[in-house]
C-alpha cells in the first residue's frame, strides 16, 4: 500500500499537479488591443509587488501551460517590485482576450492565486515577429 502511494505522488508530482483549490483557478483576464496577426507576436509584462520570503509569482495559460515565473530573492520589502515580460502563445488570445492563472508559490505554504497586492502591472501588448 505505501509503495503505491509512493509511486501515485511520484506520478502526481511529474504531471504538475500542485496543491491548488477550485477557488485558485480562476483567471485573470486581459483585454488585447487587438487579435495578433499572422506576423506578430504577443507578450505579458507582469509587474509585482512585494512576494513571499523564497516566494516566487507562475504564470500559467488556460490550459496550465507555465509562461513564466519571478523569484523572489531576499528579505521581502514593501518597496520591492520586479518586472519581467513573457511571450504567449498567440492561439491563446481569443476575441482579444487573454485569460491567465497568476499563482504564487511559497516555502511551506499551498500554491494560491495571487492578490492585488502581488500584481502590480499586468499589461499585454502585440509586437512584431522576429525571423
């Protein structure tokens, strides 16, 4: 019985299942200028506040895939703000909107959504494609 469990949170831990509630999974949406052309790209600038010590800020598309995460490094200030721009898969732009699940995820704490406080900036713009 242990061995199966084992092997069951093995598995679990390599599909990415984390431990986040129903609640958490709401999305966050994006309203786009405009759908991405066939020649553009899109990308997410996400500005946050202050994380949890050793914390660090997921980005996730609908369907779970990671875009991009911040780190937080250091002890936790209220003054700290970190940027950093990430590129989206443009078939997740629908009827320009963008839908993302912002979590953070801490040392010794469960995976939750992010608050206000967390995400200072989340702004999408479309930019040319680079060959």
């Amino acid at each position: 019985m242990r061995h199966g469990l084992l092997i069951a949170l093995v598995l679990a831990s390599l599909a990415g299942v984390s431990n986040v509630s129903a609640q958490d999974r709401r999305m966050t949406e994006v309203l786009v200028p405009r759908d991405p052309g066939p020649n553009e790209a899109v990308r997410a600038r996400v500005v946050t506040g202050p994380l949890p010590f050793g914390g660090r800020l997921v980005v996730k598309t609908e369907q779970g895939d990671v875009i991009g995460s911040i780190m937080s490094y250091g002890v936790p200030n209220p003054h700290d703000t970190r940027s950093e721009t990430f590129p989206v898969p443009s078939r997740n732009v629908i009827n320009r909107r963008l839908r993302l699940q912002v979590l953070v995820e801490a040392p010794g704490a469960m995976t939750r959504r992010a608050t206000p406080d967390e995400i200072i900036k989340l702004e999408v713009t479309i930019v040319p494609r680079v060959p």
